[in-house]
C-alpha cells in the first residue's frame, strides 16, 4: 500500500501527453489541445474601431462643442468619409473610424437636432476616448496561442477572431469504462429486491465531459471472472488511451477485476492507497492504455475520479497544472481523526473557511451534490480543532 503523495508521483511519472497530431476546425477544437503556436495572421482589431454608439470627430477642432452631422458609419462599412474641422460623422459600436478622426464621443453626452450635435456633459473628453485602435489587442506575426494550450471555450474564440480555421492538436484520449456488478440496474427499470441502480457510470461520464472530453464506450459486466475477462480482452485489442473499471477491485469474493487484469498483462504501477475513502485504488499500465480500477461504491469512484483520474487526463491532454486547484483555509469546526488513513472529506469552501459534511460514508452521494471542495487530511495528521489550517482541493465548477 502506498501513501496518497507516492500514488500521485507515480501517477504523474508514469503518464505521457498524447502527440498524435491532426488537423481539425476550430470550431471542433474544444478540449483538444493545441500542438503549435499559433500567431496572429491579422492585426486585432484590424482596423480603428468606435468602442461606444456616438459621433466620431476630430479632437483637435473641439473647441466650440459643435458640429455638424455629414454621414454614418454602421459596423461593416467602408468609411470614406472625410471629417472637417466642425463636422462629426454618427458611428456605432464595432463601426471603422474615419481615418483623420482621433475621438468617438458616446452619444448619452450629446444632444442633437436634426444634423447639429452639442456637446452637453460637464466630463472632458479626450483625444483617442472611445477607440479601439487597430492591433491594440494584438498585432500580425505576434504570439497568439502558445502549444500546449487546451481549447477551452475563450481560447477557441480568440482563434477564431484571428480568422483561423485549421489548427494543429492533439487528438483527445480515447476513453472506454468497464462496469461491473450484478446487483446494478439501470435508471427507469424496474427496481428489484437486493438490486440498486447504477450511477457511477453516469457520475464518471458527465465529469469526463465536463472536461471538454468524452468517454467513448461504456460496457457493463457481471460479476464473473471470464466474463470480466473477455470483457477487458477486447478492450485492451482497442487501445484505448485509458481504460476505467468500476468495481470488483477489492478483496471480496466475487472481486474480479484485479486477476482480470493481471491474466490479460496489465503491470500494476500501485494497489490500494493509504487514504479514504477509496482505499483498494488500483493503477496499471497495459501496452499503451493506461488503467484504473476504482471502488464501486459511488462516493468513493467520484473522489477517486477528480484526485487521480482528472490529473492523469489533464496529463495527457499535455497541461503542466495538473491536479485539483490547492488552497490552505481554517475549519469551521473540528474534524477527529486517526493516524494510518489519509482522508478526503467533503467539504464546502467559503472565501475565508472551509467546512465538513455531513455524510462522508462513501456509498453517499448527497453530500457531494452539496461539496465544491475536498479537505485533505494526510495519513499522520489526528484531530483538527476548530480555526486550525487544513490543505482545501477545489472541485471543478460547473454552475
């Protein structure tokens, strides 16, 4: 059995980004990552912009607050128009600047009849107020997007403002789980005597997707060694990148999983991990498909999920910061604790404290809906008084 900082070194030691590169549409790029820097191909904005609806005039012919209206600017024109000293062109947000002009006044701070404008607030303006001047973003042939970036929703729009298409990244993980277990029955069926209804499988998918990922096959199987066997055979003739399998890892008698794995060659990198909950944790390597058995209870597959299988995805996906998001905060209340177990408690996380949950038992699933964070108690640590400092991992948002 290791201790929990031995599992994630070995974890992170083991794992390799993916490099296989293609070709694919922005628009498509969400949760790759990318395997080139990218530069501006254009300047951005590419041409002076009016930041506000308002009157674009010429700064240094200001002097008597008036002008006269001679044309209007949409977003999308071709401006030609040339202003004279007292003269205003009307503009709208997004719309080009007349070249010889050097400051857009907002329109709340004009009053206007027919084609006469007057300036009428007591706030001076300034010259270049209400422009976005061409490449005050950035400028063609400058550094856009370094490698290595993932596409997350704002790194695909910035792309496509520069008016790419194409980019080079790395294909996403290929993802398959393997549930195990005779007592599961899926949600909407009937629920028999001695069954439950199966959610890991769900719970595990909609955390791979709320990493812009996907698992790509899902496959359950009962509680039978060759069945489990052939199971995970044809998987590993797949290649997956990762391969999860839920349940059956334990010591019970009808725990499979980990004779399934060792007769189909996976090593074992570690075997049970000295925390809590998810103790049985096991992670192995078959050829190039890197594989995870978690509990089956659900609290404890979850955790187990955002402490290891989130790092080695966000691993693969070639990022640098790995693991859950760390922050030290006081507790609102005490916590006992024994040596010999880390623990990963619940918990939810407050600008300036932190508190446990009520149900950390790990077949519950309702104190989770209500965490946003884990308080981790290393294995050596005992009894946590009230106000004491404790090491807070920060659960992805997703609302």
């Amino acid at each position: 059995m290791v201790s929990v900082e031995e599992a994630k070194q070995i974890l992170i030691n083991a794992i390799q980004p993916l490099s296989v590169a293609i070709a694919i549409n922005t628009a498509d790029a969400l949760g790759h990552t990318l395997l080139e820097n990218i530069y501006a191909p254009v300047h951005l904005p590419p041409f002076n912009q009016s930041n506000v609806d308002g009157y674009a005039v010429k700064f240094s012919c200001t002097n008597e607050n008036k002008w006269k209206v001679v044309g209007e600017i949409k977003a999308g024109d071709n401006t030609e128009i040339q202003l004279n000293e007292g003269e205003a062109a009307r503009i709208f947000t997004g719309a080009m600047v007349p070249v010889d002009s050097d400051l857009v006044i907002m329109q709340e701070r004009i009053i206007r009849s027919d084609d006469l404008i007057e300036y009428s607030s007591s706030v001076p303006f300034r010259g270049g107020e209400n422009i976005r001047y061409k490449g005050m973003q950035i400028n063609k042939g400058e550094l856009a997007i370094e490698a290595g970036t993932v596409c997350s929703p704002a790194v695909i729009g910035f792309i496509a403002s520069l008016g790419i298409e194409l980019i080079k990244v790395a294909r996403k993980p290929r993802i398959t789980l393997v549930v195990t277990g005779n007592e599961l029955k899926a949600p909407g069926t009937e629920l028999k005597a001695g069954n439950v209804y199966e959610s890991n499988s769900l719970s595990l998918c909609s955390a791979v997707k709320a990493m812009g990922l996907n698992i790509d096959k899902t496959i359950f199987v009962k509680d039978d060694k060759q069945e489990l066997e052939n199971a995970i055979r044809e998987v590993f003739l797949a290649s997956p990148d990762l391969l999860l399998v839920s349940g059956g890892i334990s010591v019970g008698d009808y725990d499979f999983v980990y004779e399934a794995l060792e007769v189909n060659g996976t090593v074992p990198l570690f075997y049970k991990v000295a925390q809590k909950p998810g103790k049985p944790l096991y992670f192995g390597k078959n050829k190039s498909t890197y594989v995870f058995g978690l509990p089956g209870n659900p609290g404890s597959a979850l955790s187990c999920f955002y402490e290891y299988i989130y790092p080695a995805l966000r691993k693969l996906q070639g990022k640098e910061m790995c693991f859950l998001t760390n922050v030290f905060l006081p507790v609102k209340k005490p916590i006992a604790k024994k040596k010999g177990l880390a623990l990963f408690l619940k918990a939810f996380a407050a600008v300036d404290s932190v508190e446990s949950l009520q149900g950390q038992e790990s077949f519950k699933m309702k104190s989770f809906t209500d965490a946003n964070a884990f308080i981790y108690l290393q294995k050596d640590r005992e009894d946590v008084s009230a106000g004491e400092l404790v090491e807070v991992h920060l659960l992805p948002a997703y609302n």
